[in-house]
DNA sequence: AACGTTCCCGTGAACGTTCACGGAACGGGT
DNA sequence: ACCCGTTCCGTGAACGTTCACGGGAACGTT
C-alpha cells in the first residue's frame, strides 16, 4: 500500500534508485547522506527526501568493503548471567566503546562445545576476539585462523595466543593469613567440582595453609552457583566438622556458602567465617557483606581489550608481564 | 622477519594473494576455504597452506556483500552491570543465537544522551535494533532513519515503532492484596526517583491501593540501587513511621530496603514485609528470598527478539496485545 | 575577450568476495 | 574413432558503496 514506486518488488534498495528518484547521480546522494561539502542546499534536501520516501539504508557492507574503518571484535563469555562475565563483559564494552569498536557478544550458554562452533561463525564476522574458553589451544588454533585473541583468565602455553593471567597468590596468602590472625586453624575450602585437574586457586590455597602451618586437605568440591555452593558446605562440614573458616572457589559459591551457613544457624563470622573470590559488587549486597579476594575486573576486560587492539594494529604487543590482574584481599563483614 | 614473501608490507592479504601464492584461480581458493564439492583434495590442500602461510583473512565485508545471509542486530541497554538488562540480555542473545543471527550490544552507561549518538553509530552497522531508550519517540524516529526497531519496557506512541509493553497491573494488585490479607493496612512504596512523572508502577500501586481502601500516598523517591533502596525506606519510614509494607518500583532497590530494615533492626517479613518488581534471580540469594511481582525476562527479550525479526524480514509483525510481559506475584520469604 | 576561481556535479575505478557459466582433461563405453 | 559423462578448474560479472578525478557553469578580474 506504500507508495513504492518501483516495479520490482523484493530487491534492496540502493543508491543507485535514490539517485534515479532524485535525478541525480550516485555521488551526489552520497554526499548528501554523508554530509559532505561539494553539494548545493536545495539538492541536498532532495536527495533526503527521496531517500526517505524509498526507505534507503546504504549497505554496511558494501561501505565497510571501500572505506576500512570500522573494527568489530568479538566477545565470547560462557553465561551472561553470571555475574562475574557479567562484570568483565561490561567493562569489555566500556573500552571498546572508547576507541569506537563495535563489540558483538557471544553467549556459549556454559556449553565448551559451543566454544568451537561460536569460533567458526565469529571467525569470518570481526577482526578479533577476547573471551573465555576452555578448550584446548590448537583446537582453538585450528578454528581461528590465524584470527588476533586474547584468552581471559587462563594461562597460553603457545605463543599463538595473548592471555590476561590472575595472579591471586598474594591475595589467596593474604585471605588465609588473616583467618590465621583471627584465631582459625581448620580452614576448608569449596573448589571448582566439574574440572579435572584441581584448580589454581586451591593450589594457591595449598600453598597458603601449608606456609601457615595448616593442613590444606579440608575440600569439598561445589557446582558454580549458590545452591552448588550450599551443598558444598554441607558437604565440607559433613567431612570436616571442625572447620570454622572457608575459602571458596568464587564468590557465587560463597555467596551460597552464607546462606546455607545461615540455615545451619551458623552465625558469620563468629560461627564459620567465609572469604572469597572474584570481588563482585554483589557481594557488597549480602549480609553480612561478603570478604573477598577481589580481583579488578573493569581492568581485566579493558586489558583485554587493550590487548586485542595492539594485535590488530600490529603495534608491538604487551609482554606477559602486563597482561596481568592481581587479585587482592577486601575485607567485609564476612571474615 | 616472518617470510611475508610479497615486497609491499601493508596491503591486506587478499584471495588474489592466496591464488598466486597458490598457482590457482580466485574461485579455486573459495571453494578450498569454503569446503565445496569440485576440488581436487591435494589442490584443496596446497590452498589451505598457502592461505595460512600468507596470514589470509577473507573480509566479512566482501563476503556479506554478495552472499545476503549474515543479519546483525543491535542491542541497546542503559547498563550491563544492572542485573535487571543483564537477564533482558542473556535472553536476547539466546534467541539471536537460535536464529543465527550475532548480536552487537551497546551500553549507554545510563546516560540517555548516549543515545542518540549510539543509534547514529549503530545505524550503519545493524540490520534491526532492540533495546531501551529514554529519549523522545521523534528524535529516536530522526536518527534511525527507518530502521527496525523494538523497544522494551516502554509504551510506544508512533506507528514508527514497535514495542514490548510490560503489564503489572493484575501482579501488583496481586501484591497488594496478599500484603491486606496478611493484615497490613500501612503499606508505602519507594518510586523511581529521578524522572519526572510518577512511574506506571506507581499508578499500579495507587489503583490497587484504593481497591482496598488504603491510602496510597505513602511514598519514597529511590535511586535506581541498593544504596538508593536504603535511603529511600529510611526516607520513607521517617515520613511515615506506620509503614508496616513496601512495594517498590524494583527489586535492586527492595534489595537495598531489605538490607537497610536489618540494620534497622526490623525483622523481615514480621516487622516490615517487602515486595519488590522484576523477579530477579538475584533476589533468591537474599534473606529472607525477595517475594517479588516477576516478569519473565526470558520471554522479554525473545518476543524483541522475534518481533524485531519479522520487521526485518517483512513477516507481518506481531500485534500490539501479543506483544506484552505480564507480571505476576511470586512470593518468598520476604512478605 | 581571455583567463582564473569557485561552486556543483558526474564518470570510471576500486574495494574483495561469490555466483553462474564455460571449458579442458581424462576415462570408458559403443 | 567417436561420443559422453565426470571431475576439476578458470573467467567475467555482480554485489553497493566511496574515492580520485575531471568538467561544465557562473562569476569576477585583467
């Protein structure tokens, strides 16, 4: 019912029919679409209207084909509703939307064999990648193409790749020191449960109870969630009755520690002291307020993507030793 | 020092540079990379290495030009870091991601003059734009240049646009009338704080408060935050002492009304019951867990989803009444 | 009257890829 | 010897835009 003046109906608009419309010819409706000078006022606000009337908008490809400005990366987190991708992820958008990046995110729903399917359809659609992922490294090579990526929160054993590294050793010594000075000794930890080897942060930990002279063996593994977190601590307590403190994975599960704490009617932190990891704003919001070994994640994100960019510009790379975030010790109500 | 065989250094390395390198044609070297049928396997191999020798990246924008497949969608949130667009995100990416289509997400940073110059950038970049937008109709209407677009949680005045309509009605007056048959008599209401008129949530709440014969002027203005909840049901109850309920305009800010009636030492739901609006996942990790009027996030950001998709591919589009999230009372332990 | 300026506007070419075609080489059947 | 089918590969053209250039008209200057 428009009033669409072309015969045809399917085919896209292009510049070409708002220049036939306007009687112009294609540069001219180009200048006038882009603002540019050479054009005379009136023609100007011919060639828009009649833009406007065949409801024309100029193809992002055949514009990102001629003029190479644009840069696109791509950013892979494995659940959004996490709230520490959550975190890292808007910090992500934040650096990016300062240089003018587009930023075009990818959910791989936790799913690692999405990782590789996600990689091979963002593969030919931006011109880098940051991200988690937890497969591994040529198989990542091997679907990325010699594509710039920086993995996030993980160590690169192939030069291939950039990654930013946590360094939560100071902090994790830092967490478990304090417990110590606090009077605890049976100090358990809830790690990740779905991974094989045992993760960095309990060796962290390990190293931190034995340098204090604490038996590290107090574990219990737990899902990453609240309620994982919950069946976790009844768990180590199952297992280990005398523990009074606890060092979690992440603070998701400490964050269900608390609360499973509160329902044995374990007061924190007289009864069971609970500490930490990650530093989410969201611990701020518990009650008591939750201790964490927090870890700077508006860094994180932006040193990612401070990263990606030197590799697409082909400026020389920071070295490892930059691409670094230290996680430290921030005490609330909770320890 | 990498043997870049070609003499110039920084032109992009093309299918014609592959094709060369690898003694075949341009067409040749697309079905190699593209996995077609009519190549000779040892052919295909000798391609492939040569591609990889050379670094070669086929542009995304060459390639969208003449296949018209790759459709992109923009999606505008105020903040990310609000839990609340969080899930609206998550949901929207999982639908995108069903249909194949990437998802290039923008955050205002909650500043709606952000706005305007996001949709000018996103414009040339997306096939459709879902999102949140403050601005007025018009001036949305200038900048996207006949674009597809939805808004979310907003009412739409224009033809121009589509738009998802959140309806609390019936889930308030649910609220209010469980919070009477508890015996509550007293009941305030912490509002949005900082837009000029009074929210429809706060409209909800006045119609259901005089169903039941309450008054309903005993409201607080909050910021848009747990601190503000705080402040705000400390505003409240200092204008109004008799306040035994509240209701408020969202659960981030009941969140902060939680927390603060503790430090107050009111007990929760006995001294003050509080009932907040979104349904947050979050709000199961309180305690007591948030009753709250719950909105289905998931099915937000998929009927935007969806509805932005037939815009664009010219389906006739939803109506208006299928356009629409009601919420509805689920209760917890906090009323 | 010839010439230089300024202001508009249009014409080929280029960006890098895929599609639709055509064609060479090879092998096997009659 | 001829034809036909299969397998593999290459050649124009097209996608829709912007860039670099050139050119005409109008106006003023010498």
């Amino acid at each position: 019912m428009a009033s669409s003046s072309g015969p045809d109906s399917s085919r896209r608009v292009t510049i070409h029919d708002v220049a036939r419309s306007a009687g112009v010819s294609r540069q001219t409706v180009s200048r006038a679409l882009n603002g540019k000078d050479e054009i005379e006022r009136s023609t100007k606000q011919r060639v828009l209207d009649a833009a406007r009337e065949l409801g024309y908008r100029p193809s992002r490809f055949a514009r990102g084909l001629v003029r190479q400005d644009t840069t696109t990366i791509g950013l892979v987190i494995p659940d959004l509703r996490n709230p520490f991708f959550t975190e890292v992820a808007a910090s992500a958008l934040e650096s990016a939307r300062a240089r003018g990046w587009h930023v075009v995110v990818y959910d791989t729903a936790d799913r690692p064999e999405e990782e590789l399917g996600t990689l091979q359809v963002i593969g030919s659609q931006v011109d880098g990648v940051v991200g988690y992922f937890s497969c591994a490294e040529d198989e990542l090579d091997r679907y990325t193409r010699g594509m710039p990526m920086v993995l996030i929160g993980r160590e690169h054993r192939m030069a291939r790749f950039s990654s930013i590294r946590i360094d939560g050793e100071a902090g994790v010594h830092a967490a478990v020191a304090h417990l110590v000075a606090r009077g605890h000794t049976m100090i358990g930890m809830l790690d990740h449960d779905n991974r094989a080897e045992p993760s960095l942060r309990r060796e962290w930990f390990t190293a931190a109870a034995l340098a204090h002279g604490i038996d590290p063996g107090r574990v219990a593994g737990a899902g990453q969630s609240a309620d994982g977190g919950g069946a976790g601590l009844r768990a180590l307590l199952a297992a280990h009755p005398e523990v009074t403190a606890v060092f979690t994975f992440n603070d998701i599960v400490a964050i269900g520690a608390l609360r499973e704490a509160r329902r044995l009617g374990r007061a924190v932190p007289a009864d069971l002291a609970v500490i930490g990891f990650d530093g989410l704003q969201l611990g701020a919001l518990m009650e008591p307020p939750l201790s964490s070994v927090a870890l700077d994640t508006r860094r994180l994100g932006a040193l990612a993507v401070e990263q990606v960019g030197r590799l697409l510009t082909g400026a020389d790379p920071l070295p490892p030793e930059d691409l670094e975030v230290r996680a430290e010790l921030r005490l609330a109500g909770s320890a």
